[in-house]
C-alpha cells in the first residue's frame, strides 16, 4: 500500500528537455489480505462433525490498502462471496491530549502521531491549544514520515498582533491569519477549538505524500526566559486523496453444502482466499467438516421374549452400523411399574442389552442409536415377559385333625 509520486520529463535526441508534468501517484501493494474464520458467528469449528448437510461460517478479511473480494473454492470452483465492507471515513483523525498541561520551557516540545493507515494525502489539517501570555513567542512545526516539514504558527513580526493564548484549527481553506489580533481561549472542551485559521506556511506541500508513519509536532518557545506558557493538545486531521478512501476491512458468509443429498459422514473441504485490488491473493484459509444427515440402522439378532427372572436378563443382542462413528445407544424400558432409560452397551459394530427387573412381569423395550453428528434412530417394540421359575415353588399339603377328649378317660 506505498504510494509512489512520479514526475515525468521527456528528452530529446538533441538533449532538449520539455517541462515537467504533474506528479502522478501510483501504489505499490505487494501485500496480500488475511482471511480469518469467526468461531463464535460460524456454526460449527473447522474439523467438526456436523448434523446435516450444509454448515455455515463467517469470517472477516482485511488489507492494509484496498480489500477486493473474497472467495471459496471447493473441488476446483471458486465463487466470489458478498463482502460487507466495514464503513470508511474520508478524515481520519489523531488526538493528542495529555492528562494535564505541560510547561513549554527553554526545550522545545515534541509530540508525536503514529498513522497505521495507508493511503495518500489530499489534504491535511492541525489542531492547536496553547496557553501563553505573549503567542508570539510561540513556533509550532508539523513533520510528515517522509520528512517535509511545514510551519504553523511564528513571530509573523507584525505589530499589533500581539495576543494571549492559541485554540486554532489550522487548514489552507481557513478565513484568516493564525495570528490575528485577538485572545484566544484555551480551556475549550478536548476535541473542539475556537476558530479556523490559515497556517504560517500552506499545509497542501503535503498532499501526495503517503500518510503511514509517525508524524511530529515541534513546539518551540522562543523566549521562555519571560513567559513559560504550556501545551493544552492537538489533533491531527488526515484526508485520503479522492479515490483513496477504499474499503479495507469486510465480513463475509458462506454456507458448505454437500446439496440436497443424503450424506452419511461425508467430509467436505473449502479453501478461503483473500484478494485485494492490487490482485494480491492470500494463503488459502482451509476448513475442513463431516456433514451427516443420516442416522445409524440397528438390527436385532435374537431377542429373549420370555425369561426367568433374575435381577439381571440378557434379552436383546444386535448389530449397529453408520457411515460415520455410532456414539451411545439407549433403550427406553416400560413396565407395569415404571418408565426409564437405560444404557445398551456398545462393542464395535455390535451390541446387547441386559435388563435388571425390578419384579416378575411385562417389559416393553425400545432400541436408540445415536451417531456423533447427533442423528438418531430407533427401532421397537419388543416385548419380554419375566416370570419366576416353576422350581421355585414348593406346594406343602395341609393336614387338620378335629380333637374331642373323652369325658371317660382317666385323668
């Protein structure tokens, strides 16, 4: 995103040389955007098993000078995405405003901006406050990175115009002189100033130059022997050249789809590129899923409808398969005396269920298996009668006998 200025001149076989042209500006991008993916907007983490067939993400990309597009391959395809580019300022704007004033001594005073931001300048703008009983005194200069310096404010040496204090905002189109006759006031609320003013020299020696950097603020007071005076703040106010204002952070959204089909832990990989409006195409952004929409099928292999009671009966064994990994598998028992779930246990691909019986009686049973995207099935009803073993009753016969005594036995 470096901006260059080029003069052109042209020269002859004879060594005649015309005037030169106006200076062209031209950007030197090498830089390609970042892609990033947001975790916490997109459905689901790169890597993940998903229920269904489609997954949505969102992510956002950035470029230090213009953001064109992004765009999601899959298989050799590529489609451009809808950016939505975050809002662009035409200023942009750097405060400096300490805690409290510092005393303008016999040192000048140098406070600084530091510009992230690349584009080129059309204008520029410098806002100041000042206290100083005598502003004459007082010699401020601006410093762009690549080193021009302008002058704001000086001992214009005209006479009548000394005055108190500064809260200027100085810019090439301002009415008036920075130093007109007048006192300024230097308790205005930070970030507002009292008047528009031109500079000492024309801030537009700028324009064309690049504003990425550190930029300095140099004040001087010339003669500190008789009034200190102190710093209040400024501001520093850039304006990109026309055409340079581009959009260079946006969020994007896609949705992974493996269509309308039915997909049995399916893995589907896109890759997200960022490009600029230089043409820099980043590193690819690759996210990788499983999409299944489809539930595990449960077979049953034998089935115990009838058993002994025991407090624990192996009644159901089977087989379970899916495209994917089967999670658990679940069985929901109802009886006479209550309804609950219980565990079957899982081993590989098959699977048996042991109820523990509360009492001799009717059971009904339904199987669930569940897969690790969340799809579930279940088959059912079976029935299992428990009842108690015929051996386990034991039948006494029942003797009586009627007694009388006998009124004539011996005692």
């Amino acid at each position: 995103g470096t901006p260059l200025n080029v003069i052109l001149r042209a020269t002859d076989l004879f060594g005649q040389s015309g005037t030169t042209g106006s200076a062209q500006t031209f950007v030197v991008d090498a830089l390609p955007p970042t892609v990033t993916l947001d975790a916490a907007l997109s459905q689901a983490a790169p890597g993940s098993v998903v229920k269904g067939n489609s997954v949505r993400l969102n992510g956002a990309a950035a470029d230090n000078h213009g953001l064109d597009r992004v765009e999601a391959c899959v298989g050799g395809v590529c489609t451009p995405l809808g950016l939505q580019f975050a809002a662009t300022s035409g200023k942009r704007i750097y405060d400096d405003a300490p805690a409290s004033p510092i005393s303008l001594t016999a040192a000048c005073l140098v406070r600084t901006f530091t510009v992230t931001d690349s584009f080129t300048l059309g204008s520029v703008s410098v806002g100041f406050i000042a206290a100083h009983d005598h502003r004459d005194d007082l010699q401020v200069e601006l410093a762009s990175p690549s080193g021009t310096r302008v002058r704001l404010v000086e001992d214009d040496g005209v006479s009548g115009t000394d005055a108190r204090h500064y809260n200027v905002l100085l810019d090439d189109a301002g009415g008036g002189s920075y130093n007109r006759a007048g006192d300024d006031d230097p308790t205005a609320a930070s970030g507002t100033f009292a008047r528009l003013a031109r500079p000492a020299a024309p801030l537009r020696a700028l324009a064309g130059e690049s504003a990425q950097g550190t930029w300095t603020l140099t004040v001087c007071n010339t003669n500190s022997a008789a009034d200190e005076g102190d710093y209040r703040q400024s501001r520093l106010i850039l304006t990109p050249q026309a055409g340079q204002s581009l959009p260079q952070t946006g969020a994007w959204a896609y949705t992974l789809s493996a269509g309308d089909e039915r997909v049995d832990a399916i893995e589907r990989t896109v890759s997200l590129y960022g490009v600029d409006l230089a043409g820099n195409r980043a590193e690819a952004l690759t996210a990788r899923y499983i999409l299944d929409n489809v539930a595990p099928v449960i077979t049953v292999t034998n089935i115990a409808n009838m058993a002994v009671y025991s407090p624990s009966l192996t009644v159901l064994t089977g087989a379970v398969t899916d495209g994917g990994a089967v999670a658990s598998m679940a069985v929901l028992v109802e009886s006479d005396e209550a309804t609950y779930r219980d565990v079957a246990v899982l081993d590989g691909t098959t699977w048996h269920y042991t109820l523990r019986p509360m009492s001799p009686g009717h059971y009904t049973l339904w199987v669930g298996a569940y897969d690790t995207a969340g799809n579930m099935t279940s088959i059912g009803p079976f029935e299992v009668e428990v009842h108690i073993s015929i051996f386990q009753l034991l039948y006494l016969p029942l003797v009586s006998c009627d007694y009388i005594p006998n009124s004539n036995s011996r005692r």
